[in-house]
C-alpha cells in the first residue's frame, strides 16, 4: 500500500480540527464560571440549573419532541413506501417528486409551504402547520435509505417467495419488511434527528405562537446570548450524538445513504 | 389474472400514498409561489386577490415584481454577491475536504467507517449550534480577536471586527457546509483502483502527475457532486449572514425572509424565490451534465 505523504496526513487533521475545535469550545464554556464566552474562569454547573429552571425553554423541548415524534413516524411512512416504490417500479417522477424538496435551498420550501398555508389552506401557523413541513421534507430521507437498502439485497428472494406462492402482501410481510426494518428505524431515527435540528423550515412554519428549541437558541443568539445557549447546545450535542450513532448500527447503508 | 390485479393493488398502494402527499405539501406550494409572484401584494400582508373585489382595489395579475426586480441594481448586486460567497465557499470546502476525503479513502477497511462517521457526527449537531460557535470564538473578546488586534496595535493600525464581517459569514458557510464536499469526494476517491497510481509510476509519472494527470480527473464527478451540494444551500442561506454577518452582509436569503417576514411584500418575495429556484435549476443541470460529459470521456 502506497504511503501517505506527511503535508497530506497534516491538512487532514487540520481539517478535522477545524470541524471539531468550534464544537469543543461551546461545551467548555457551558460549564464556565462566567457570562462571558471569553475566557476560562473556573468550573460550574449553574448554566445547565438556569437551564433546567427556563420554563420557555422546557416548553419548547416539549414542542420539539412531540413535533420530531409525530413528523418523523409520518415521514417513515410515506418514505418507506417511496422507497420500495422506486425501488421496485422506478417511476422516475416520484425520484423527483422525493429528491427535489430535499436537494432545494431550504428558504424555498420554508417560504411555499407559508404562502400555501396562509394563502390557500387558510391555516393558523402553528404545532400542525410545522409538522406537515417537517413531514416534507423528511420523506425524501428515509426514501434515500430504504432505497439503499433495497438495492444491496438479493432479487431471488422475492422471487422465490413469489414462487412459493406467497401474495404481495404475504411477500411483502413475511420477507421485504423484516428485511428492510433496520433501514426503516435508520431513517425514523435521521427523519427524528433532521425534525428536532430543523430551523429555516421551523422559522417560516412556526408562526409567532409556537416555539421549538432551535427556534428558542435563535431568539436567544439573537438577543442576549449567556451560557446557557452552551448548556443547552451540549445537551442537543449529546442527544444527537445518540440518534445518530443508534441509526449508523441499525443499518450499515445509512451513512453512505444518508450522507 | 388474481396476481395481476395483485401487482397493480400493490404499485398503486406504494405509489399513491407518498405521492398524494408530495404533490399536495411540495408542487402545490411550489406552483403557488409562482402565481403570487404574478400578484399584487395584499392591504396588509398577503396577497390581492385575483378576482375583481369591486372596490377598486389592486388585484389579478401583473409583471409589476419582476419589473421591479430589474429596476434596481441593488437586487442584482445582492444576487451576484450571494454567487462569489458560494463560489468562496465552495472553493474552500474543496481545498479542505481533498486531503480528508483522500486520508479515509487510503485508511485501512476497518477504519473508514469510524472516520467517516467522525466526519459526520459534527454535521448531525444543530446548525445553529455550529454557527453559535463561531460567534464565540471571533466574538470580540475571545482570545483570537485579542491577540489579532494586539499585534494590528502594535504596528499602529486599526483593531479589526472579525465577528459582523464577510470573512465571518465564510468562515460559517465552509465550517457547516464541509462535510457535504467530503463524503462524495471520498464515496468517489474510494473507487479508483490503486493500480492505475502504479501504472502511472511505473510510466515514470512523479508525485505531482500522478495526482494531476490520474488521480484529480478521476475524482470530478465527486467534486462536482460535493461542488452542487455545497453551492446549492449556500446560495439561500439566510441564517449565517443573519447571525454571523453585519447589516451590510446580505445575501439573497436575506433579502427573501425580509419580503415575507419583515417589509410583508409576498409578491415581490415570491418572484426573488422564483429567480433563485431558475439559478439553482440551471446549476443542478450544469452540475448534471459536467459529470456526464466527465464519464462518457473517461
């Protein structure tokens, strides 16, 4: 095997710690004992009790987590069934259908979707209208890793289920389901983790009478930022860190798929 | 007869779920921007309507947005503005992805997965985690900005703001769009076949050919794929100039929040998000057709 040069191996690292340098930093002063994100003063943990007391704040976590719920558990829904769909019929319109909302600018979909609500359904933005985005934008994701999924398997499989006489649907039951369940809870898993980070969409959806924690970290930035948007970023950090690590071993795929 | 019928329950039960909804939360809003963008904003917000109220009001259709558009080059140098910073950033991304793309793509089988999960765990924490960040660390009182400013003082220029700046907004476009030009440089890198690089070298091809002649032209449709995905979100980003950028940083994400959010001209919204949509199309396809043309030549 060819050796890497040096210069090369260093570029790298410097690249590496440039992505994780920024993350590091925002942990470090969520246990600092200052309000300045200034300078190392002494260890504390009052940011994350001022965190724990933020009554917005743990309204908006709840919103968070029931809209990440309920979008995400939709969104596998319809993107298991385009998944198989393409998979199975190619219909080069659903690839389009699946994959444009999510290869477009954010702002794009974030703007239709409120002229559209406002305009045509008459809604008041609210819990429901940020869900039905979220849903939107998520299908194309779990899609993506079913598809993925699908395309690594063997075809004979199906046949032969087919020539043992099984129906679509004992087919579909008994063989194609449980095999492609890790990709399904994968991409729940991404669909959840994409709906709770979720900010452009939100801030167009969202309307002045909801607020979700992103949505709580922008106001906060915005207007006065303390250590307490670190402490509650670390604990974001953490829950992710979860999501994403449990959805890498449900399903091999799903980096290359959702990456 | 029974399993035909079968077949088809089964596409249709597939298909029409996903697709009912799509067209109904994806096209349909689509579509309805690029009618508002024909419309007169509304008394209060929203849009006029189309039919005649009967009052005497503005409504139906009009070319009136997309006029304004050209009338004042302002909108223009916002656009071309927002292309040099994607184009910026874009360029970084490349010159720092490469080396991190090439290091997981050389590594040893049982390593890649782990690197390329450490290239994605940064990514999968919230965006505005990773721009609040960046305000830390070019924030006026952090030690970077300090020592930066001691040495300018030292030689008697001006202390500088590195946070509200240009160079801000980039530094936030390349640190949160970089992994998206890493994982399709090294899903590419990965494929080449070692053999070629000792071919060349056995050729009396040195380093530098190796990677010029060999290598870079093999990775294209990888620097074109991460080239698209990074270009893409940065062209509509309004959060970073937003949050990291001054009042003179706008870009055209900016520029659209404002007519739907702060100065409530939707119509005029609308024909800037349609403008932006005809760019990125004609970048998708010219991303597309780059690759293509890439292939059919190797």
């Amino acid at each position: 095997m060819r050796r890497l040069p040096v210069w090369l191996k260093l570029a790298a690292a410097a690249s590496f710690a440039f992505l994780y340098v920024p993350l590091v930093v925002v942990v470090a002063y969520s246990f600092n004992d200052s309000r300045l994100n200034a300078e190392w003063v002494g260890f504390t943990l009052d940011w994350y009790r001022v965190l724990f007391g933020d009554k917005e704040m743990q309204l908006a976590a709840r919103n968070s987590l029931a809209i990440a719920l309920v979008a995400s558990l939709c969104a596998t829904f319809f993107g298991t069934l385009a998944g198989l769909a393409i998979h199975r019929y190619h219909p080069r319109w659903l690839v389009l259908l699946v994959i444009t909302p999510v290869a477009m600018p954010e702002i794009l979909l974030g703007v239709s979707l409120l002229v559209f609500f406002i305009q045509v359904l008459h809604l008041t933005l609210g819990l429901v209208s940020v869900v039905l985005a979220h849903i939107t934008f998520s299908i194309g994701f779990v899609a993506i890793v079913v598809r993925t999924r699908l395309a690594g398997m063997d075809e004979s499989l199906f046949e032969a289920a087919r020539d043992l006489g099984a129906s679509p649907w004992q087919t579909f039951r008994l063989v194609t389901f449980p095999l492609i369940l890790p990709a399904v809870v994968a991409g729940f898993l991404m669909a959840f983790t994409l709906s709770l980070d979720d900010f452009v969409i939100t801030f167009f959806t969202a309307g002045v009478g909801v607020s979700t924690l992103p949505l709580q970290i922008y106001s906060m930035i915005k207007i006065a930022v303390t250590p307490e948007v670190n402490a509650i970023s670390t604990l974001l950090m953490l829950l992710t860190l979860l999501l994403v690590v449990a959805a890498s071993r449900m399903d091999k795929g799903f980096m290359k798929g959702g990456g | 007869m029974a399993s035909q019928r079968g077949e088809r329950l089964t596409r249709l039960g597939a298909t029409a779920p996903p697709t009912l909804f799509l067209l109904a939360f994806f096209l349909v809003p689509a579509l309805i921007v690029v009618l508002a963008s024909f419309q007169f904003p509304g008394e209060f917000g929203g849009l006029a309507p189309l039919a005649d109220p009967g009052d005497g009001r503005e409504h139906g259709l009009t070319l009136e947005n997309i006029q304004f558009f050209f009338s004042d080059f302002l909108f223009t140098e916002i656009f071309l503005r927002s292309f040099v910073v994607a184009a910026e950033s874009t360029l970084i991304c490349l010159v720092m992805a490469y080396p991190v793309a090439w290091l997981i793509a050389k590594s040893p089988k049982q390593h890649r997965d782990f690197l390329v999960l450490l290239v994605i765990l940064p990514f999968a924490s919230n965006f505005l985690i990773r721009v609040y960040a960046w305000m830390i660390i070019l924030g006026p009182q952090a030690a970077l900005a300090r020592t930066l400013n001691g040495v300018l003082g030292a030689f008697g220029f001006e202390p500088v703001s590195l946070l509200f700046s240009p160079f801000a907004v980039l530094v936030g476009m390349v640190y949160v769009h970089l992994p998206f030009m890493i994982l399709p440089l090294y899903t590419n890198l990965e494929k080449h076949d070692p053999l070629l690089l000792d071919a060349a070298q056995d050729l009396g091809a040195n380093a530098w050919q190796r990677f010029w002649r060999v290598t870079w032209p093999l990775s294209l449709p990888g620097v074109f794929a991460g080239s698209a995905l990074v270009f893409i979100p940065v062209l509509g980003m309004f959060a970073i100039p937003d949050i990291l950028g001054g009042t003179r940083d706008m870009l055209i994400g900016n520029l659209i929040k404002d007519q739907f959010l702060g100065v409530r001209d939707w119509p005029f919204g609308a024909t800037l998000s349609i403008v932006l949509t005809l760019c990125v199309l004609a970048l998708a396809g010219l991303a597309a057709w780059a690759g293509k043309a890439r292939r059919t030549h190797a």
